[in-house]
C-alpha cells in the first residue's frame, strides 16, 4: 500500500493510492495515520479493504507528512562511501548517528524558507525507513521485521550551523521545513529489497545526485540493528539512512542553495518531492 496525509498543515486526513494512482480516502476507517496504524496488524486490516469501496479525492491541494505523531527522527552520516570522500571525511567505523529536530517536518512539497542569514544550505536525498513494531537489541537478519515502510526524504543541511556552530550536526539539520518526508509511505510488502533502488536529486532542473541504495556502506537491516542497541526505537520513528554523493558541499566551489531555486528528488518506487526556496522575510 501507499499511504498519505493529505491537507492544509495541522488538518491532514489519510489516504492511499490506488491501482490507478487515485487517491483514495481513509476517514472512513482511520482518523490519521499514526504509530498505531503501522502495525502488522493494522497495516493487513486496511489491506483487507478494497480501494473501490473508499471515496476518490480529487487533486489534494497537499500532502503532509505520510505519517503523524513521529516520535523521533534519526540520521545516518557518511553512509555512502563517494560522499565520505567529497566532504573529505573518513567512512565510520558503525553508523554515525544524528538527530532532526520533530519540528523540522514538512510535507514533501512545502515551500522551503531558507533560515536568517543562510548562505550554506545544501540538500541531500535519503530514503528513509519508518518503524512499525518497537525494536530493542534486534539482530541484523530480524530487523527489516521491524519496519512498516518506507518513504522519500530530504535531510536539508545548514553546513556553517553544521560544522562551525560547536560541532552539533543537530544545529545544522534541524531548521523548520529541512525535514520534507514523503510524499507517501510505501508498505515493506511492496519494496522486498531496499537496497537496489535508484536515488536523484535535481537542483534547477540540473542532476545534482544520482545513485542507488546498494551503495550504502551499512545497510538498513545494519543500521535498524545497530541503533537498536544503543536505544529503543518505537512505531512511528522515522530513520534517514544516509545520501548519496553530489551534494552542495562537494563541488569545488560549494553549490549552495538560494532563494528562487526548486530543488527535486525521488527514489525509485516511493515517489519523488519539490520544493521551491524562498529567503527569510525582512
């Protein structure tokens, strides 16, 4: 199934996509798509209905977030190898982890404002995991058990809040609007290999990254294991897992991103996003 939030921010109804790729209304079933509805259980009671049987929504003016109530959002640093080495920093012995702040959400084609005074603002396509069942020292072949499914996302970076601001990723990735998840969730059933999907972002219509997941250096069955020793990660917590090279900082000079530029990006199977860039009001 895919799975979606559609309306004005804070106001959000569920939905799924069809066969046809209609919208589908869920109000009928569901009152959101939350932690609860990830469940094994919940997610193969929905899949119980038929599509036909729900009310087809006629060009949502947007999507939120594919799921509300997220409890925590994590990261994965220097997950592809090509980008460890054009931001010049040796490849982590395990999975380097960071934070976003909740409030960093957005939907998938939110208008970004840029913050006050950013001149390093990059982006960076990931493609995130969306945890379905809680996980505590779960090993590595048991890990993908815990996923609900899957979705697009953009872990925009302020890399002088990232680098120079006290050594804290979190300064750097947490900013309103750098979190755009979505535009769906697309179920574990229907993505039985997570690590063979090709993965984009353009700039201005100009192809800034392009690569596959199989290029990840710790997988997500790693990394879903290897954060599950050190924490407990619960229904509804979303996990970036890393981008791929050809962000702003690793062009010589750095790209970074401006008001008036739109920014595009996707994974294969899970839909792509947009936003457009806009400067912080005077």
């Amino acid at each position: 199934m895919k799975l979606l939030r559609y309306g004005p921010s804070g106001q959000e109804k569920p939905g799924l996509i069809d066969e046809q790729g209609r919208i589908r209304d869920l109000s009928s079933l569901i009152n959101d798509i939350d932690p609860d509805t990830l469940s094994p259980e919940r997610l193969a009671q929905l899949s119980e209905h038929h599509p036909d049987s729900l009310p087809i929504v006629d060009a949502p003016s947007r999507f939120g977030p594919p799921v509300s109530g997220i409890g925590k959002i994590l990261a994965i640093g220097l997950n592809y190898a090509d980008h460890a080495a054009e931001t010049k920093l040796d490849l982590p012995p395990e999975p380097l982890v960071f934070a976003k702040a909740i409030t960093c959400l957005a939907g998938p084609n939110d208008q970004l404002t840029l913050p006050k005074d950013s001149v390093c603002t990059d982006y960076e396509v990931e493609l995130a995991a969306i945890i379905g069942t809680r996980a505590q020292y779960v090993s590595e072949n048991k890990a993908l058990e815990h996923v609900a499914g899957y979705a697009v996302m953009n872990d925009y970076s302020e890399r002088d809040f990232q680098i120079e601001r006290g050594g804290q990723w979190i300064k750097g990735k947490s900013f309103d609007g750098f979190g755009p998840l979505g535009p769906w969730l697309v179920t574990a059933n229907e993505i039985p290999n997570p690590q063979n999907l090709k993965i984009w972002c353009d700039v201005n219509g100009e192809r800034r990254q392009d690569s596959s997941t199989q290029y990840m250096v710790f997988s997500i069955a790693q990394i879903i294991s290897n954060l599950s020793q050190y924490m407990t990660l619960m229904p509804g917590d979303v996990i970036s897992t890393g981008t791929p090279p050809g962000v702003g900082l690793g062009h010589k000079p750095p790209l970074y991103l401006k008001p008036g530029d739109v920014v595009e990006l996707g994974v294969e199977g899970l839909g792509q996003q947009r936003q457009e860039l806009i400067s912080w009001p005077k």
